[in-house]
C-alpha cells in the first residue's frame, strides 16, 4: 500500500490554474497535490547575442525554490544556482523549446520562470507541466497584440514522475514515497506521445527492462491525463 493510499497508476490531485500573475505576459498556478509551483512566462524583445540575425527566437527557464517550501527554510541561491538547480531549469527550457516553433517568435526570448512554493516530490514535473501553460498565455497575449501572427507551439508537453516502490512500479510520488523508491525516474513526454527526456536512476538494485517498460506505460498514462488537463486549462 502507498502511503498516500492511491493506487499503482493513479496521479495526485492536479490542478492548473491560468491568470494568476498580474504582470505577467502568461501565468500559472500548478498543484500536484501538496507541491505548488508558480510559472510565469516573461517577453523580452530582444533575443539573446549569440541569434542575433537568425531570425530565431529563443525559449528558457529559471527555477528556484523558496526558503520555506521544505520543512525546513533553506538558504536562497543568490550569488550561483546549485547543480540541482541549473539541471532542472536547463530542463524545463530544453522540454518547452521541444515543441516551440523558434523561428515564429522573431528575434525575442520568452523567460519561464518556475518558482516552488511548496515541495512534497515532483517539482520539477510540476514546473514543465505548469510551464506549458504559461508560455501557451504569453504567446496568445503576443497574438492578441498582433506581435506574432501564428501560434509557436507544435504541441502539448507535460512531464510526471515514476518509480520503484516497495517493489512495485507506480505513478507521481511524492515525497515519502520518492526518499524511500528504489528506482526513481521523470519522464517528459508530448500531447502526441513523443518522448522529450527520460531520467531515471537506481537508488537501491538495478532496475530490470520490464519495470522500466512498466514505468513508461505508467507515465504514459499519466501525461495523457496532464494533457487533458493543459487542454482544460486553456480552453
């Protein structure tokens, strides 16, 4: 039994709420049960040097967690982002810019900023997915103003966690469940099914082919459901 007594394949209680930045050029709200995550999306019109004269926009991400997201405060990274930090915004920017058409927003760079407001395992699933849902707001504020005249995003993409848990493969840990896993993988994935990056590691024995193939089925189904809520969200 899980501790949060959901099923194998069941996800936490998700919701994404659009809007909620008032200065924002787009805006999210994302909750993956007790994780939230702030994502806001901001329109620069000038790209970064090394495009200048491409024509080519640019995508990116900064994520950072807040002192007392944990139980307890952490220092804030003000001076250099940690490894764990950068890896996770290079993330985030690698999985939006998968289905960005760059070249459709002009030479301008659109920054995501994804900031924890409280973590209990998946933030950095809960980023890309709340993520989406900003750059999706800023890009219609863009069209809404005539500053673009198609919409840059190819598709959906919406990323969750998996692992080993007590010998089981199941679906969204959070947080007790994450520290205890023996295997523990993030899975990005696309509204049509494509895979963007797979991470996964063995905290305890190596993990067989079969659970790996069962932890993709599991994820599978799960961003189908995180689509369709994106798809909500916007609508």
């Amino acid at each position: 039994m899980r501790p949060s007594k959901r099923a194998n394949d069941a996800l936490r209680s998700v919701s994404l709420e659009r809007a909620v930045a008032r200065y924002a050029e787009g805006s999210c709200l994302v909750t993956f049960g007790e994780t939230k995550v702030l994502c806001t999306a901001s329109l620069e019109e000038r790209g970064p040097p090394w495009l200048r004269g491409s024509g080519k926009g640019w995508v990116t991400a900064e994520y950072a967690m807040l002192p007392r997201a944990t139980h307890e405060r952490n220092r804030r990274e003000t001076a250099k982002p940690s490894g764990r930090t950068q890896e996770i915004q290079r993330l985030i920017g690698r999985s939006l810019r998968a289905v960005t058409n760059l070249p459709a927003i002009g030479e301008r760079q659109i920054t995501v900023d994804c900031d924890v407001l409280q973590a209990d395992g998946g933030t950095r699933t809960a980023a890309i997915t709340g993520a989406w849902v900003a750059l999706h707001e800023c890009f219609s504020w863009m069209r809404g103003r005539s500053i673009i005249s198609v919409d840059p995003l190819r598709d959906h993409v919406a990323a969750v966690s998996c692992g080993v848990y007590k010998g089981s493969p199941v679906l969204d840990l959070d947080y007790a469940e994450d520290s205890a896993a023996e295997t523990d993988a993030n899975f990005v994935m696309t509204g049509s099914g494509g895979i963007v990056e797979v991470q996964g590691t063995a905290e305890g024995k190596p993990f067989s082919e079969e659970e790996l193939l069962e932890l993709l089925r599991l994820a599978r189904g799960g961003i189908a459901e995180l689509v369709a809520l994106q798809k909500q969200a916007i609508a």
